[in-house]
C-alpha cells in the first residue's frame, strides 16, 4: 500500500486565521479563528488583521493537528495562500507556512485563494475524492454527482471578489467577467453598514430577509456590458434612499429592516443570477457552481437551487463551511498541487493581487 498523503493548509488572506488537515484527500480537521476586533471599526483593519493572525496561528495550527489525529511528522507538504488578499495578513501565513515546511523538511505549496473557493467543491467524502485523485491521473470525467464535472461555471462571490469562472480543469479557469469596481459582498456589508448593522453584515441581512417581503422596495440595477458587474451604484442609490427616507422617518430602518434587507439582497441576487444566466446561455454550458462567502446567502442558493427546475441547470452549491474563508479549501488545492509535483521554494513571496 502507497504511502497517506497529508496536507496541511494554512490560510490567512483577511481576517480569518484557519489550518486544515486533509488526508489523502480527505478532510480529518478544519479550523478556523475568527477576528472579533474589527467589528467595532465596521471593517476589517489590516493592520489589527495581521497582528491578529500572530496571535492565532499557533493555536489554530496546532488545533488542527490535534483534531486531526494526526503526527505533525506525518505531514506531507504545507500548501498556503499565496494571495490575492491584504499583505500584512499573507505576510504571517506565508512565513508560517514557510519556517513549519522547513522545520519539518517537507516541500511547500502555493495556493491562489481564489482558486481554492472554487476547488472547495471538491473537498468530499473519500469515495469522492478517490474519484477525482483517479480523474487527474487519468482524465476521466468525475462520476459522484455531488462535484461538477468539468467544464463548469462558477460564480466567485467573496467580501473581494465577484467572478464569473469558466473552469476547464482543476488548475486550467478563465475568468469571464468580473466586477468593475465593489464585490457582492462588499455591497451587502456596505448597505448593512448604512443601516448601521455591524460588521460583516452580509449574514445579517440574509438573516433579517428571511422574513421581509423582497419586492417592497425597488433599488436601480446597474447597465454594465458583457459579463462584468458593477454594485457601486447600488451602494449609492441605497445610501441616498435611506437617507431620504430616514430624514421623512428617523425610525425608517428599524421599522422596516426586514422588507429593506429582503429588496436589497433580492437586487444583488438579480444582478447576479442574470449575469450567470447570460454566461450560461453564451457557453452553453450548464454544470453551475457557486463559491466564496456571498455563496452561503441563503436566497442566492434558493435562485440557484431554482434554475435547475427552471432552466434544467446542474447546480453546485458548497457546505456552509466552505463558502467563507477556510483552510479546507487550501488544502484540498495543495493535495491536487501535490499529485501534480507542484511546489515553490523557500523564497517563494505573497502577492496581494492575484490573478487566476
Ligand atoms: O470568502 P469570504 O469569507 O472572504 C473573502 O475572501 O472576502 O467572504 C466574506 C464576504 C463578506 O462580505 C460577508 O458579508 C459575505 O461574504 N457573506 C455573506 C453571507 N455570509 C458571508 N453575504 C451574504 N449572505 C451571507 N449569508
Ligand atoms: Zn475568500
């Protein structure tokens, strides 16, 4: 019998400090602190993110370790993110990563974290994960029905990020389109923070949507040609209707949070559905995955789950667990990185930008 492989998977791109252990593709732990500091700024503060990550990063590796069951002897290769994100958070993953591979003598794997969002669909039971270890040897198209099969779309909607990714192969994506100036979930933490919900709001207004009525308020959609998206905007237009509204009202926001919560994440849910549907349509392709923080809305799964009755999609939507930051999703993107002999040497930097 071959040899277990090991991965250990060190993420710190914002203000999420995770380790993850996946074995021979496997997941055996997945951790993750989160940084409560940044709640009273109503933002993530890079500076208070990294000190943060130095504070967390042993306890959370060695958690991880731990919960694994797991030798730290036994471990494979260290696979971390290399970017995109803040520098200074990168800066204590990366040297982490770099001084445990070293200590260990084991080789170092870099990961891009967007790509690792989408890879998260791939983190499975180990049937599954057998099925795709044999795919990339073999170029045999995935047979478990609970990961897509290549090639797909995924829509990357993150607090950074919001992608429109056509994926041929593991490690071969196009990103069609993209947004031009905020992300999707930068849109919902902006509107939150404009009814001064603290920071992230975007879990917050999903939540208060759950019961508010989607169509009571209608907020302008922007034009933006191709695939690209746009939610600056929107940000603005909801700036300026709250603020009207609360000048008339100053009880406005409290007395209809639900309903103003509900029309705003329905606005970004159409804004995103009708650019994925156009990608789909140019394509014609129709395994549809989404990825990234904004893929754990709860409304932008149902209208997702709803195209596959709709339009007859295949729809891929991840585990809560993996749609926000994760070290899981590293992890998995170092083990396939690992079967292809794919490592960096010690002099290997972090990059704030990152493309895929
Ligand atoms: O992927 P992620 O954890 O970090 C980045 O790489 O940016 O995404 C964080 C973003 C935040 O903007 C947060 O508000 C948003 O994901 N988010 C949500 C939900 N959960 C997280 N947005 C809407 N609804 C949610 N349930
Ligand atoms: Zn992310």
């Amino acid at each position: 019998m071959s040899k277990s492989i090991i991965i250990l998977g060190i993420e710190s791109s914002c203000d999420d400090t995770a380790a993850a252990v996946i074995k021979d593709g496997k997941l055996l732990a997945n951790v993750v602190a989160n940084q409560e500091i940044h709640r009273q700024y109503g933002g993530v503060v890079p500076e208070l993110a990294s000190r943060a990550h130095q504070q967390n990063i042993i306890p959370v590796v060695d958690s991880a370790i731990r919960k694994s069951g797991i030798l730290k002897e036994n471990i494979s290769a260290v696979a971390f993110t290399r970017g995109p994100g803040l520098m200074g958070s990168l800066l204590v993953g990366t040297s982490f990563a770099k001084a445990f591979a070293m200590g260990l003598n084991v080789p170092l794997i870099e990961v891009n974290h967007m790509q690792a969002h989408i890879l998260a669909h791939f983190i499975g039971e180990e049937s599954g994960i057998k099925n795709q270890e044999s795919r990339i040897n073999s170029q045999q198209p995935t047979t478990n029905n609970k990961q897509p099969s290549f090639p797909f779309l995924c829509l990357t909607v993150s607090g950074g990020h919001t992608q429109i990714v056509l994926v041929k192969d593991y490690f071969d994506m196009t990103v069609l389109g993209e947004t031009i100036d905020d992300a999707a979930g930068e849109a919902f933490d902006k509107a939150a923070k404009i009814m001064l919900l603290p920071y992230p709001g975007g879990p917050l207004i999903d939540k208060y949507a759950a019961t508010g009525n989607p169509l009571k308020f209608k907020f302008t959609k922007p034009q933006i040609p191709e695939l690209n998206f746009s939610f600056s905007g929107l940000k603005t237009g909801f700036m300026n209707f709250i603020n009207n509204e609360t000048a008339k009202n100053p009880n406005f926001v409290s007395e209809n949070l639900h309903d103003i919560c509900a029309s705003i994440q329905h606005t970004i849910i159409e804004i995103l559905m009708s650019k994925l549907k156009k990608a789909a349509f140019q394509t014609n392709i129709n395994h549809i995955a989404i990825a990234g923080g904004v893929s754990a809305n709860s409304g932008l799964r149902n209208a997702l789950k709803q195209t596959e009755t709709e339009l007859g999609w295949k729809t891929f939507i991840p585990d809560f667990q993996f749609c926000t930051d994760n070290a899981a999703m590293i992890a998995i993107t170092g083990y396939f990185k690992f079967m292809k002999n794919d490592f960096v040497s010690q002099s290997t930097a972090p990059l704030a930008r990152y493309s895929l």
